[in-house]
C-alpha cells in the first residue's frame, strides 16, 4: 500500500503526517459495482415487463375462440327449413374438377350404348395397375382367377358369376365399367372405393384374365401351337407320315410346320 504524505499545521511544530492511499482495486470495484446494479434493474423490469405483457395475453384469450358456434357433421339445424345443417350442391353448379363432359370415360357409354373399348391406352402398366386394385376389390368374390369363387363364396356368401362365361366375354368394356360403377344384383357400387382410372384399369385387367384362359391358337406362335399340340395328343397316337398337323384342342387347325409343303 502507497502512502500520501501531506503537512498538517500544529500547535508549534510542523509535522509530516503519514496519509494511507485507496487501492486501485478498491477504486475500480466501487465504481463498477453501480454499474452492475444497473443491469440488474434493466433485466429485472425488462423481465417483469415481458411478464405482464404475456399476462394480459393470456388473459384476453378466452374460450369463446375455441367455442365458436359451428355444426358438426350431419348435425341438425334449426336455421334451415329442411333441418339440415349440410347444404346440398346449390343447382346447376358443378364443383371443381368435377366436370364429366366425356361420357364414354366418365360413364362408360356413347349415348345409351356402352362403349366397346378402353377409353385410357390399355399398356402393361395399366394391367398391372388393373390386376393390384382386381386382387384388393375383386378377388375376394371373384377369386383372383375369375372364377367366381373366392374367399368369401367359400364361406357362404352368394358365387358371383365367373368372369371367363361366353356371357361376359361377349360384352364390351363399357359393361364392365358399368357394373363397377353401379353394381349389379347382389354386388355393390365401388363408385365411391374405386377412381375413375383405376375402374378401366380393372377393365384391362379383366380381358387379360379371360384372354388367359380363351386366347385363340391362330393367334399363337408356331412353337407355342406344337407344345399344346404334344400335350393334347394321347401317348403313342401320333400320325405317322400323314404331314398334316393334329387339330388344337380348341378346334382350331394349327399351323403347319416350318418347310411342310401340303
């Protein structure tokens, strides 16, 4: 510690009076502590300030915002004549995207008439598509074969008819996709469970299953025709030097082999 030394005036004699001096440690600590109280106080009302406010918030939200007069669905009015609380679609408006001007995709029909083909671009894509969304709506009743016995008729549910009748292959597209969209008999619409595009899908589907199981042998290649052929035939019952080809199981001449001059 540093000492002052001043002269302080006496009685009869000049003495040097020895002054202790602050430490700058000491200085600097009384003038930063005023300071760090000012802080304080400044957080502190900023704190409370910020209290208060939310406070008055929370109080000003009142209940009344989550208990706004509405109608749940379904739910009775006494505002309207017809006691309804959901309205119906006012007349002659059309919602967006609910436009149906084609017929033949969005009815299956040209007029009166069914349409006789796929209005969507029948592609291997489309029957994929056709044959996920039969085995998930269809099959259950329809087996996924066609067949008409599926998981439910075993369990004694009405058999549907099988897809693969002379009946049913003799129909166009636009039957089938009619069926789907309204029903027929004992099955239901799926109008509602099914899209648009995933009905023709469906459609799709369907002719490849029944052309599974009717396809016509002239439409076959020539190596396809002989495997049925060498099926078909009894063991030992071949034709021996005649040149002509068995007739197909289904009646059909096949074709005859390759280099065969008849």
């Amino acid at each position: 510690m540093r000492a002052q030394f001043d002269f302080k005036a006496s009685s009869s004699w000049g003495v040097l009076r020895r002054t202790p001096q602050t430490p700058r440690s000491s200085r600097r600590s009384e003038s930063v502590a005023p300071r760090r109280s000012f802080r304080w106080v400044v957080l502190c009302g900023s704190v409370s300030l910020w209290l208060i406010i939310g406070g008055l918030a929370l109080g000003g939200c009142r209940q009344d915002m989550h208990d706004a007069p509405r109608y749940e669905a379904y739910e009775g009015s006494e505002f309207f004549g017809d006691g309804r609380s959901m309205r119906p679609q006012v007349a002659g408006t059309v919602a967006r995207g609910q436009l149906r001007e084609d017929s033949a995709m969005f009815a299956g029909k040209t007029g009166a008439a069914f349409v006789t083909g796929n209005p969507i671009p029948v592609t291997l894509q489309l029957v994929h598509r056709g044959r996920q969304r039969f085995d998930i709506f269809c099959a259950p009743c329809h087996a996924r074969s066609g067949q008409g016995n599926g998981i439910v008729v075993r369990r004694g549910f009405r058999a549907p008819s099988s897809l693969h009748v002379d009946r049913l292959r003799a129909q166009p597209d636009g039957y089938f996709f009619d069926v789907i969209t309204n029903g027929f008999g004992a099955m239901p619409d799926y109008a509602a469970q099914i899209p648009v595009a995933d009905r023709w899908a469906i459609v799709a589907y369907i002719r490849a299953l029944q052309l599974s199981q009717h396809a016509p042998a002239a439409g076959l290649s020539s190596r396809a025709q002989e495997r049925i052929r060498a099926a078909s035939m009894p063991q030992g019952a071949a034709a021996a030097g005649s040149g002509a080809a068995p007739p197909m199981p289904d009646g059909t001449a096949a074709a005859p082999p390759a280099g065969h001059q008849p």
